[in-house]
C-alpha cells in the first residue's frame, strides 16, 4: 500500500550545527503511514506479533536557549507485526506543550540547560518552568500506551495502533508522573513514582488493570532527590535515593547543579507493592540510570542494574566548544556503567553486591513475561563513544556467566531493544530483540529483529523505514494479550 502523509506541523527550526540536532539527532518533522513497508533482508517472521513502540526527541521550533537532546518534541514510532507483515506510523504526541507552541509559532519554555528565567510560560509537572514533551518513556497498560517525560510530567495515553493521542492521564498525581513506570504483565497493575522539590520529595504510586489509582504514598526523603528509575517483585517495589542530586545552595537561588555528594551511600527503600512502611537499606554510593529487574530469593531481594563507575565525569575533552559537559553526561563510556546486582537481606537488613560483567553497558532488557520475577537473560546496550548512542547489543546468561555480541557496522545506530516472545515460545530466550537503526552511512533508517537465541549472527529481517528517525531513549513491546481487540485492529493498520 501507498505512503501516507500526515498534515504537516508547523516548524520554525533553523539550520544548525548543534552535535544533537545534527547526525543521529537530527530531527524529524514528517508523520505517515506505511503498511507493508519494503523488507530490505530475510523475511518477516509469521511467529511474531505484536506492536514495537519507540520515543524519540524531535524539537519543532528554534530553541530559546541552550537545546539539550532531552528537550526535544516527544515523537512515537511504532511498527505492527501480525501475520508474517509489518506496517509502520510515527506521530508527534499532542503534549499541552506542543498544541501551545504550534499555537504560538515557536517556542514557550527554556530546556534542561537553561536558567528558570527563560520560560514565557509555567510548565505543567513538578519542574514547571520546561516543558512537558512525554519524551522520554513508553509502556502500555491497560490497553493503551502511556508516554512519559523524566522530569515529572503529566503522562499521556496514546493508542498503542493508531498512534492518536488520547490526552493526558486522569489519575496523574499533582507532581506528576516519572519516566519509567512499571508494568506486571502477570496481574496488570502499572506501579509508578515521581519526586520534587518540596517535602515529602518523593510518592510511590500503584494502578489497577482497571487503569483506576489504587494507592498513592509518600515516601520522605532528606531533601530534593532525582530518583530515575525502580523496580519491583512479585511482593515489593524498590526505590532509591543515591548521592547524586542538586546542590541545596544553588537549588535556593533556582540553579540546578547536580552534584555527587561525597561521604552519602546509596539508599534502597523496599515496601510493600500494596503501600506501606519502606523499609531501607544502604549500599555503595553510586548513580543507576536503569534497573534490569528484581526478584524474590528467599530471605533476599534481588536487584540488577547499572552501577555507574564514574557518576559525575569531567569535561569531554574532544568535545565541540562549548558542549564538554552536556556530552560527558550523555556518554555511558564517561559514565562508565556495569551490570551489577545488589542483594538485600529482609531477615537481617544487609547488603551485598557483585559485579556481573566488566564491560560498559546500559539500557538493558528482559522478556517481560519474567519482569519481577527470576530472569536467566538480560539484552544490553553498547554504547558509541563519545555519544548517547547504542552501536551494539550483549546478551549475558546470568547463570553460567556467558555472553554474546553483535555490533553494528560503523555509522549505524541502534534503539532501545525490547525483547519479543515468540508465538507458543517454549523459552525464556525463545523470541526476538526488535530495534530501529539509524544509518548514518545511507541517511536511511529500518527496522531490525534478531533471533534472541542467535545474537551473534545478526538480523534475520530488515525492514526498510520511509525516513531517517531521530534518535532517543525509550522503548517498549507489547504482545497481542496486552492490547484488546489486538487483532482486529493490527488488521486496521493494513486498510
């Protein structure tokens, strides 16, 4: 079928040489359809179906001041598998945000490097003066997907086919919504958390399969934290408050400095999925930005993540002039994370850790069908020096200990790449990762599957996109169980 054109927004961008609104990051404006699109290599498996769903950062008009990638307009690509076909669409999320920048014709709100000062216009979360762009985070629940920005947005509801933006979320706490909400695709319910700048500092959130807010508790913190992630078992969910947060003495003139503050350990709180009292524990100081999973382990709770050597790295020397600090703090290779697991003992209140892998990675994934339960493999992120950009992925068999690599030819770009079941999948690992490369070798972009089981070798199908995508942070697979009607209207998708 033909590529279809979405009606075209209104951009005032203007030609730059911005290292992220260039390359990888350079953004795209243009929304379309495309069923059917052309398979590059091997054939569209028939066993796999369901909806891959990516955020990406795309700023629409001319930034007032100093533009960080996280500024940028949240976009969500998504590409339907069903039947051995695939069809592929991309919309802007309709954030406040954006409908009030096209309204104005340019933009209302400074970004993350900016002073307060510069916003025409209070935001709309917990950090009001950026603005919400629901860019940073995709899940589904409840049958629909749910955007999110890391700065505490509003949260938006999306239809995970069509791509229609369904309005912000009714149950959003006053704070707001943090990236990185939870979802058990056992019972349903989608755990969430947000924080602030003002006492309690912290809340943790849990909503029924229903979609109906079920429990809404604070969680008091020493001060301002900037918690990123959490996870949770089938029991429990773990939060965190490690030593790297604004400075307090600039934070009361309305500077946001984030510093690593010496002689603080990293703090656990682990309750009750339900709500109730957390209970703490401490551990080595650090900073996570993703946790894999946790699970129960007898008397234990166990929790994998990214232990980052280096939290708060210098200056990258190589950088372009003026722009040191904002890549050192986008490089994992400056971050120098790990995959790392700490243990938390209910019956005596001790910790331990251990290193998992001594390689540099982040954003990891699992199956979710396993998420808060013990899980075997995990698929990492290997990063482009230099950047905030994926060249490759490691699968780790956290049991024996062995692992395998695929990276991609030079130029070429990963996203976020969940893990896919199988139809009638008879293990853990029995499925595909599903990832959106960005080639900067042929200005082009596609979609890749590659056998879970068979890393190393590659992809079994590349799809060919209809345009070169930007890059971003998030992203999410949803099986035909977690959308009703799936069917039917994955069908849709092909009319």
């Amino acid at each position: 079928m033909p590529l279809r054109r979405q009606p075209s927004v209104l951009t005032t961008l203007k030609a730059t040489s911005h290292p992220y609104m260039t390359g990888a990051w350079t953004p795209l404006h243009e929304e379309v359809d495309l069923p059917d699109p052309e398979v590059l290599e091997g054939r569209i498996p028939d066993d796999i179906e369901g909806v891959y769903l990516r955020n990406t950062e795309n700023p629409v008009h001319e930034p007032l001041g100093r533009y960080h990638p996280f500024d940028g307009d949240g976009m969500i690509h998504r590409m339907v598998f069903q039947g051995g076909r695939a069809s592929y669409a991309n919309r802007f999320i309709r954030t406040r945000g954006f409908r009030a920048e096209q309204e104005a014709g340019g933009s209302l709100w400074g970004g993350l490097a900016d002073p307060v000062q510069l916003a025409k216009r209070p935001g709309f979360g917990a950090h009001g003066a950026l603005k919400d762009s629901s860019s940073t985070d995709i899940v589904v629940h409840a049958g629909t997907a749910l955007s999110t920005f890391y700065q505490c947005g509003e949260g938006y509801r999306l239809d995970p086919v069509t791509l229609d933006t369904l309005g912000v979320e009714g149950w959003t706490p006053i704070d707001g919504i943090s990236a990185h909400p939870k979802v058990d695709e056992h019972t349903g319910e989608l755990m969430f958390f947000n924080y602030s700048k003002h006492a309690p500092y912290l809340h943790y959130g849990l909503v029924g399969p229903d979609n109906r807010l079920k429990v809404l508790q604070p969680i008091d913190l020493p001060g301002p934290r900037l918690p990123h992630d959490m996870a949770f078992t089938e029991r429990f969910v773990i939060l965190n408050d490690l030593p790297v947060f604004w400075d307090a003495d600039l934070l009361a003139r309305d500077i946001h400095a984030v510093r690593l503050h010496e002689g603080l350990p990293s703090r656990f709180a682990i309750l009750p999925r339900e709500g109730g009292e957390p209970r703490w524990f401490e551990a080595a100081p650090t900073y996570v930005l993703h946790w894999l999973n946790a699970y129960e382990d007898g008397d234990e709770v166990v929790l994998d993540g990214y232990f980052q050597d280096e939290p708060m790295p210098p200056p990258r020397a190589d950088a372009p002039p003026g722009f040191g600090h904002m890549m050192a703090y986008l490089d994992e290779m400056s971050f120098r994370p790990h995959m790392h697991r700490w243990r938390f003992n209910l019956r005596d209140g001790s910790t331990r850790e251990e290193r998992l892998d001594p390689r540099i990675m982040e954003f990891g994934m699992i199956n979710g069908r396993y998420a808060g339960r013990r899980h075997r493999y995990a698929y990492s992120t290997l990063p482009e020096p230099g950047w905030f950009l994926f060249n490759g992925f490691v699968k780790s068999d956290l049991e024996t200990g062995a692992s395998w690599e695929y990276r991609l030819p030079p130029g070429v770009f990963a996203s976020e790449a969940p893990f896919a079941p199988r139809r009638n999948a008879t293990a853990e690992d029995d499925g595909y990762l599903v990832s959106f490369l960005i080639d900067e070798n042929r200005q082009a972009s596609e979609c890749v599957l590659i056998d879970a089981q068979r890393i190393e070798e590659g992809p079994v199908c590349r799809i060919a996109l209809p345009h070169k995508i930007s890059s971003g942070t998030h992203a999410v697979w949803a099986g035909p169980e977690m959308i009703p009607g799936f069917s039917s209207r994955a069908s849709a998708a092909w009319e």
